[in-house]
C-alpha cells in the first residue's frame, strides 16, 4: 500500500496522483520510491497502455523536492541523491516505453518541473506557475532539469529561467514549448485522458520504439546528465548552499557569501 501515491487504472489510463496536499505534493525520499515503484508496475502490465502524472489539489503538481530532507547533506550525500532520482524515477519515465501525460495542476517547481519534464508530454492547466529556482538556494537542478530543459525551449530561455530562479505561468510556457496544452483547471484531466484515449487507437508496441528512437536524438548530451549529478553533489559542499537552504526553512531572504 503506497502513502503518497494514488494509482487508478481504468480503460487502459493509469493516472498516477501525487497525494502529499500539505507540503504541495513535494517530493521526499518515499514519494520518489512509490513514484518509481508505479512504473515499474506499469511496464509489464497489460492493462495499462497510457500513464497520466498528476498531483492532488488545485494548487500544486508537484512544488519541487522536500529540502528538509537534504538541506545538511555532504557533497557525496548530494551526488548520490541525484544519482538515486535518474535511475530509479525520472529516467525510468523518460524511457518508459508507453506514453506518458504530466498534466501540470498549479505549481511545477524544481523537481516537480523536472518530473513533468521527464514525462513525453506535458498539458498545464492556466493556474499553473513552472520554474527552476535551485540558483536561489545555491544549488543547480539534480534530476535532468539542466539537460531536459534546454532541450524542450533552447539553450537561452532555458539559461534565463536556471539564472533568475523565477516562475513563468502557463502561457508564458506554452510559447516556450515547456508545455503542449493549456487548459481551464476543471477541463485538464478529462484533456489528458482523450489525449491517452487517442493515442491508445495506435500501436503501443510501435509508439515504445518512438521513444526509443527520440530519446537517442538526445544522447550526443548524456554526459551532460553524469556532469549535472556531480556539480549538483558539489553545490552541497558550498557556504551558499547552507546559506540558501538555513534561509528557505527560517522563511527569510538569503544573503549568499559568494563560496
């Protein structure tokens, strides 16, 4: 039985529902494991077809990783956190060989922007604000977000967004190409079902191999993804890590030492 992980399988649709509403669906250590644990179960299971990734409420898909559980991490604890999150969640995702819908309900920040950028497709609903902002706690984004992102809106927009560290809203991304749709909140998950609904009139064993093959477009940078993992490890060895992480849990802006 998942804690924080809702899983519903009907007519082919398993949609996956982040269920942490409190802390806006962040995700912790467990939450990663369950998420990880879902697909898995999905990919030899005949009944699923189409996954759609959401997250519960109306305020948050999911607002980015729970920074209390890695805010006085060493270098080495950093490095295998990352490590840990491609293998086990966001890669597994991005290679799944069934299609996947992140459909964006509200905040989509940090790690909850890199889980909806690991999915094939992502729809937002127009209350939904995505962004990057780990620059702002004297970190860099752990879970493929330096490579996921500029690959999906271009090397320039995607420095902007990684340096200021700021929200965009949904329209805003959808000029990007962060995102395919947006939608009224109350239309978003009925839009990703008849997107998954689509889709499953074509052949799920042919649509596994179009994966497989856009994904290899994109291994010229893999590298970018192991040089992502160590420079994340060492931003946990840096004063300005403390100083950003101490002054996101005491609610107060941060003054970074530059070190």
């Amino acid at each position: 039985m998942m804690e924080y992980v809702i899983v519903e399988i009907n007519d082919g649709i398993a949609l996956v529902t982040i269920n942490r509403p409190k802390q806006l669906n962040a995700l912790n250590k467990q939450t990663l494991e369950e998420i990880g644990e879902a697909f898995e179960a999905f990919r030899d299971n005949n009944e699923v077809k189409v996954v759609v990734l959401t997250g519960s409420g109306e305020k948050a898909f999911v607002a980015g990783a729970d920074i209390k559980e890695f805010a006085d991490f060493s270098g080495a604890q950093g490095t295998e956190l990352a490590k840990t999150g491609h293998m086990t969640v966001f890669n597994i995702i991005e290679e799944f060989p069934k299609p996947v819908i992140a459909a964006i309900n509200g905040f989509a920040l940090g790690g909850g922007l890199e889980l909806a950028m690991s999915a094939h497709i992502r729809i937002a609903s127009m209350n939904a604000r995505m962004g990057l902002p780990e620059t702002s706690l004297g970190l860099i984004p752990g879970y493929g977000g330096t490579q996921r992102l500029p690959q999906l809106i271009g090397k320039g927009r995607a420095f902007e967004m990684l340096f200021s560290a700021k929200m965009i809203d949904a329209e805003t991304a959808l000029n990007y190409g962060l995102v395919n749709h947006v939608v009224a909140p109350e239309e978003l998950l009925e839009t990703a079902q008849k997107m998954a609904s689509s889709f499953m009139k074509n052949s799920i064993v042919a649509m596994g191999f179009v994966v497989e093959a856009v994904n290899a477009g994109m291994l010229e940078g893999a590298i970018g993804y192991d040089v992502e993992v160590q420079a994340f490890g060492d931003c946990f060895e840096t004063e300005d890590f403390k100083e950003g992480t101490t002054a996101f849990l005491e609610k107060r802006k941060p003054s970074f030492p530059g070190a």
